[in-house]
C-alpha cells in the first residue's frame, strides 16, 4: 500500500514532502529513506504518535530527513508554497472537514506540486470479510460503529477524484486498486494487531461475548490462513489512489 501511495506521488530524491495524518511515522519514514537531499514534515494531530514518531525517527538514523509536526491537517503550520508533495495513507476520510484540508494542501504545495491519497475501498472485500466480517456475521446484534464506517467513505468510485476537482486541482486521476497486504506471521498475530490498532472498531470488537470469543478467534484465523505464501500471509485488499496537482 505505501509503495503505491509513493509511486503515485511520484516522489523524487530532493522532494520536500508532507505526509498528513503521520500516525507514529510510517509512510514518512519509508519516505525518507529514498530521499537524498529532500525532507519530509510528518504531521499529524495526536501528540502521543508525534511523539512516538520523533523516538522512532532517531532510532532509525532518519531525525536529519524528518520533522514531526503536531497540528490539525485543517490548519497546517507551513508557507504557502513550501513543499513539492503531499501524502496521506488511509488519512483522508476521517478529515472533519475535506475541502478545508484540500484548500490548505493546495495553500502549501509548490506551483506544479502533487498530492496523492491512498483511501479504503468497498468494506466488501476479502480482508475485512475475514476479519471484522466474521464478527458481524457470527455476533448476534452487532453493527459497525459509526465512526469505522468513515473508513469506507470514498468507496464509491469517482467521490475523492470529486473532492480534488472541486478544490481546484487539476489533472486528477482516481483509481481502484487491489493490492496484496503482508504480513510476516500468524494469522493469530494479525488478528491480534488488527484488533489493537482498529481504535474505531473497539466498540464492535468489545461486544463480543466471551464466551463467542474462541469461535470467533478461530473462524478469523481460518479465514486468514487462506492467503497464507510461504511464510507470511498476502491477504488482498482493495484501495482507492486519487492523485492530483497544482496549477504550474
């Protein structure tokens, strides 16, 4: 997913890069690695993950190519025309406000710069259908939170393509795109991570009954272990790229 982000970003070795909604540093730091006399500004709204992001950035010898920003993506603490890209991984759905971050992405990028936004796809697709799926389908009442549903919110095709038309970038290109998910481990293992980092899914995963808990583990490893290659799993997931740019 995030080599696919960074080819349609179409990053160079001396860009200067924006990558909104950071998280505690991953895309930046895969960012910052291919770059040589470029920079990347990791932002991103929770001080916890920026900070996390800063410790993680010095243990991987990167604290020269990145700076971690703590800001609303709604107000981004940079000049007007400062950097030549902007990325954002499974980020731009949960934006309160869309167009308001467009208007500040398009504020910031140089003439010609690019933005490029990787978001989910259909919640009908193999690796949600064997992991929250399976909770959905085997706990009696249970319902997706309404906030996990933000997720899927550019799903229908042409809607984030919509988004950057009407913010006044021009040629944007949208696309879905199935790409393979890796994870080195167990099914258990991922099952577990996923549950963990799915903060918008906890009320749904804390509903479970305890006692449906080992049917559920069981059926969600089961499921897994379909996409399992060699010795780590390639689950495919569906994603929707948008990218565009700003006038020359």
């Amino acid at each position: 997913m995030t080599d696919a982000l960074l080819s349609a970003a179409a990053i160079t070795p001396d860009s200067v890069v924006l990558d909104l909604a950071a998280g505690s540093g991953d895309p930046a730091f895969t960012i910052a690695a291919r770059l040589t006399a470029g920079s990347v500004i990791a932002l991103d709204r929770s001080h916890a993950s920026i900070a996390l992001a800063e410790v993680r950035a010095g243990q991987l010898g990167l604290e020269s190519k990145i700076r971690c920003v703590q800001a609303d993506a709604q107000a981004i603490p940079l000049a007007r025309c400062s950097v030549n890209r902007v990325t954002c991984r499974c980020g731009i759905m949960f934006f309160p406000d869309t167009r308001l971050v467009l208007s500040e992405v398009l504020r910031v990028l140089k003439p010609g710069g690019r933005v490029a936004f990787l978001a989910w796809g259909p919640f009908e697709q193999p690796f949600f259908d064997a992991t929250v799926g399976v909770v959905l389908r085997l706990a009696k009442g249970a319902e997706m939170p309404n906030g996990a549903r933000e997720m899927f919110r550019f799903a229908p095709a042409g809607s984030l393509g919509t988004e950057l038309n009407d913010a006044g970038f021009r040629n944007v290109r949208e696309e879905l795109r199935t790409l393979p998910r890796i994870w080195s481990g167990s099914p258990e293992e991922l099952w577990a991570y996923q549950q963990e980092i799915s903060t918008l899914c906890h009320p749904l995963f804390n509903s479970i009954p305890k006692d449906l808990q080992p049917s559920v583990d069981a059926e969600v490893s089961t499921a897994l272990a379909h996409f399992r290659n060699g010795s780590v799993l390639s689950v495919p997931v569906n994603v929707i790229i948008a990218v565009g740019e700003r006038a020359p």
